[in-house]
C-alpha cells in the first residue's frame, strides 16, 4: 500500500463523517431485514417477476445506450461546432433532472396525446402501459450518464492516433472501428455499467409515464414501492437484493474501469 | 498546523448549524403555538381550509400538515415522528396505530368517499356502467389491491362478478387520475372526491355497485399530542358543522 502523501490529517474526518453518512442507511436497513424468511420473500412469484422484468428492460435500455450513445460521446468530443456546443448541456440535463419530471416529459411526447405519440397511435403503434415504455424511461435517465463518461474519455484520449491513421490511409469508418472504439475501451465499460445500474434503479419516470402491471411495467424499484403499502419486511427484502444486485455490477465490472475510464469523465 | 486546526473546526461546524437550523422551525414569536395535523393525501384541500378556519377560531394557533399515503403516516408515526391529530383515508391504517398504542382516545369517523369511473371529457368511448370498463379495446387504469382504493375496487370487482384488464395497477390514486387526465387511458376508477377535485379534466361516471366499498376516514387524538385541548378542539371542528360542510362541499359523503 502506498501511504498518500501530502493531505493534512484533519481532512480525514469530514471524508469519514461523510462515507460513514453513506455507508450507514445501507448497513441499518441490512439490519433490519427478516433473515429467516428472506429467501421466501425474494422469491415470490411477483419478487422474481419484477427482477427479470428489471433484466431485461435494463439490459435493453444499456443495448439503446450504446448505440445512441457511442457516437453521441464522440461527436460532443470531436466536433467543436457552435451547434454541438449548445445541444451538449440539453442531452444532458436529464442528469440534473429529477426523474418524474423525464417520465411527465416523454409523457407528453410519446404519450397517446403526445407531440410524437399521436402520430404513433395513429399508425397502429402504441407505447404507453407497454415494456417499450420502461426501456424508453430507463434509456432516456440512463443515456447521458453513458454520453458523460465516454465523453470525457475519448477527450483524455485525444484525436491524435485517429489523425495518424487517416494520414496513413484509412477510411473514416474503419479509423473508428480499428483504433477510436479500442482507445475508448475502458471509457465504455464504465459507461455501460453506470447505464445498466441507473436503469436497474429507475423509478420515476417508469411510474409516471410507463405505469405498473406486474410482468409488463413493474420493475423491481416499483414491486419495492407497492409491496411497501402491505408488507415491510418484503420491501426490505427487496431493496437489500437491489443493492445486492447494484453491487455486484459496480464491484464485479466495473470499480476497476470506473477508476481508469471513468476519472476523466466526472 | 493551527490555522489548519481552526479551519477544521469551521468545517465540522456547518453541517451542525445546518442541522441545528433545520430543527428549529416550531418555536415562533410571542405565544404563537403548532398544531400538528398527519392527514390521508386525499384530505389536502379540505384539511388545508379547515386548518386556516381553526386558525381564525384561534388567532395564536397555526396547524401545520403532514399529508400522505396513510400507510406512510402510520410508518412515521411509529417511527417516532410527533403529532397531535391524526386522520386516516381507511380505517385499516387507524387500527395499525390504534394497535401501535399511538392513539390518545378512541378515533371518530368523519366522512366517507366510494368509487367513480373518470374518463376523457365528454366521455368519448360512451362508458357508462362498471361492467363497461371490460369493453374490448378500451384502456383502464385502476389502483393496485395493496392500496385502499384498489382493495376497494377489488371488492365491486367480486360483487359484480367482473374481472378488470387494467392496462396498469398504480400505487396511488392520483397517478390513476394522471393517467386518465394526460390521455393516456381511457377510463380510470377513482375516488368521487377525486373526480370532483379534477373538475372539468374528466368526464365522471358513477355507478350504483360503488356502495359495496364504502371508505371511511377515521380521525384520533394521538398519544404524542403536545396540548391534548387543541388536538381535541381541531377533531370537534372536522366533525362540527363547519368542517362538515368544507368536506361535503369536495364530495365526501357522510360516514
């Protein structure tokens, strides 16, 4: 281990009030959970339904976030443009945003009634009450966190090898498969695990704009809300398994990528 | 290495002002004293009048209110929370404190609310009966069975021998109205308060099978009440005629 050097000793107590203010809720609710029972109460047949639902709209909506969010990364990182400046802090305000106000946005544009939803109905397609809706809520919280972190990556990076390969001959396209996207390696997988455990953990915005059917729009986040109405000890169950779950995909894929890709992001 | 002593000393300092000052929001000027009220959400804009009419009858009184989803209110107060009133949306919640030993005397109840279907206005899809919400087609959106008003829709359910295919259960009641008022569906079962509160954002449809889940609110004194008189008093306004009138007036139904 090597001592860090350099920081004043009292600083040591603000970090540890506040890692302790971090780490206590979680331990007392750990606490507080019904041991003896746990098992049955995550295993109840509406318990496993809302967690593969959970999987699976999430693993979907991190799908979406690559997609869309590679290239958006790396347009916001190489295109200086007076446009690209000023759609930056739009993309990512859902960040800042508090998710029910995303869920009453989407509302309004791929609702039945919305700017976009009524064109949709029109053609036979229709989003709200469906799964289609999760992933749409999930992606559109989870999509800049992906943008945020690549961004910063592929800036730390630079264009340099890129320019190098373009001034040996390769086209554009095979310049992003061959040396952008590996450079970018680290800043991806941070990316996409900070995607899937926002998804995982999406709540507001599901419930405004997607609703809660048990297999079809209850994810876990919203099992945990209902069930707490009758039974505590289900909910307490419940959350310690998410955070069971967020903690495997943060500590298993991701603390060391977070570390190396993600720094130059945040 | 004192200067940096002094420095962490203003450090630790402020979050225990920002705490300090957080719980110092009770003690007013003069003789001024709170009241305060833990109240069903669906009792906001009622219990919100009947506090200002409690504060003319008792010009160095202010009530403060605490409102929402009563299985929440019994939570905190079992948890510790302070209160002197407390009014429920069914009577299930006031027996969860009653059996908590949270209550100071018997609960009284003070009104009663039963189901409306709520649609689109106008009523575009011609609901109009409960056995109509099963048309093929239309979008419900109904509570979910863990929470009063859908235990209650639940109940007409059995009655009628009908089984609904709502699009989505929701955890409140008010996201069954969102739901219904943003057109997303096409009908919703609610509350008459609700439908009332809505006013002309829906088209209400009632339906006589309602009064087989009749929702009684009870109100109680509670055993954390810091001056037991004015906790009575604000329980006599709710349950006199003043009280009784703002509530009828939103559509509560006597209990």
């Amino acid at each position: 281990m090597t001592r860090t050097s350099g920081l004043p000793r009292w600083i040591y107590v603000p970090a540890v009030i506040g890692a302790v203010f971090m780490i206590l809720p979680l331990v007392a609710m750990t606490a507080k959970v019904d041991w003896p029972d746990f098992w049955s109460l995550i295993t109840s047949d509406s318990s496993l339904t809302a967690l593969e639902l959970s999987f699976k709209t999430s693993s979907a909506s991190t799908v979406l976030c690559i997609v869309l969010g590679v290239p958006m990364a790396l347009v916001l990182a190489r295109n200086d443009s007076r446009v690209i400046r000023w759609t930056r802090p739009l993309i990512l305000l859902p960040l800042v945003l508090p998710p029910v106000v995303g869920g009453i946005a989407l509302l309004y544009a791929f609702g039945r009634l919305g700017l976009l939803g009524r064109y949709l109905d029109a053609a036979g397609i229709q989003i709200a009450f469906t799964t289609s809706a999760v992933v749409l809520a999930q992606t559109f919280v989870s999509l800049p966190f992906l943008v945020i972190a690549l961004e910063g990556a592929a800036r730390t990076a630079g264009a340099d090898y890129e320019v190098v390969a373009a001034t040996l001959g390769a086209r554009p396209t095979s310049v992003w498969w061959r040396v952008s996207l590996p450079l970018l390696a680290p800043g991806l997988a941070s990316g996409t695990v900070l995607a899937f455990a926002r998804s995982l953990g999406e709540f507001g915005a599901t419930l405004t704009f997607a609703g809660s059917r048990e297999g079809v729009t209850r994810t876990l986040p919203l099992e945990i809300y209902l069930q707490r109405e009758v039974d505590t000890d289900a909910a307490v169950a419940l959350s310690v398994l998410l955070v069971a779950v967020a903690a495997v995909v943060v500590f298993g894929l991701g603390s060391r990528t977070l570390k190396a890709g993600g720094a130059g992001g945040w | 290495m004192t200067r940096f002593r002094r420095l962490s000393v203003a450090l630790l300092a402020v979050p225990v002002l920002v705490l300090a000052g957080c719980g110092s929001g009770g003690s007013g000027s003069d003789q001024e004293k709170t009241l305060n009220v833990f109240a069903a959400a669906s009792l906001n804009k009622t219990f919100t009048d009947i506090g200002k009419q409690f504060e003319t009858d008792n010009p160095n009184w202010k009530v403060k209110f605490n409102f929402a989803g009563s299985s929440d209110l019994v939570t905190q107060l079992t948890q510790g929370a302070k209160a002197d009133v407390f009014a429920s949306a069914d009577t299930k919640n006031m027996d969860k404190a009653a059996h908590g030993g949270l209550l100071a005397g018997d609960p009284v109840n003070f009104a009663s609310n039963t189901l409306l279907i709520v649609t689109a206005p106008g009523n575009p899809r011609g609901v109009a009966s409960f056995a109509d919400l099963n048309k093929p087609g239309l979008t419900v959106v109904v509570c979910a069975p863990q929470v009063p008003c859908g235990s209650a829709t639940e109940k007409v359910e059995k009655a009628m021998h009908v089984t609904l295919n709502p699009v989505s259960e929701e955890s409140s009641v008010t996201d069954v109205l969102a739901k219904v008022t943003s057109g997303q569906a096409d009908a919703g079962v609610v509350y008459v308060t609700d439908g009332i509160g809505a006013g002309d954002k829906v088209a209400t449809v009632e339906f006589p099978e309602a009064s087989v889940a009749v929702n009684t609110y009870p109100i109680a004194e509670l055993k954390s009440a810091a001056d037991a008189d004015a906790a009575k008093k604000f329980i006599a306004l709710v349950t006199g005629e003043a009280g009784q009138k703002i509530l009828s007036q939103a559509g509560f139904a006597k209990p």
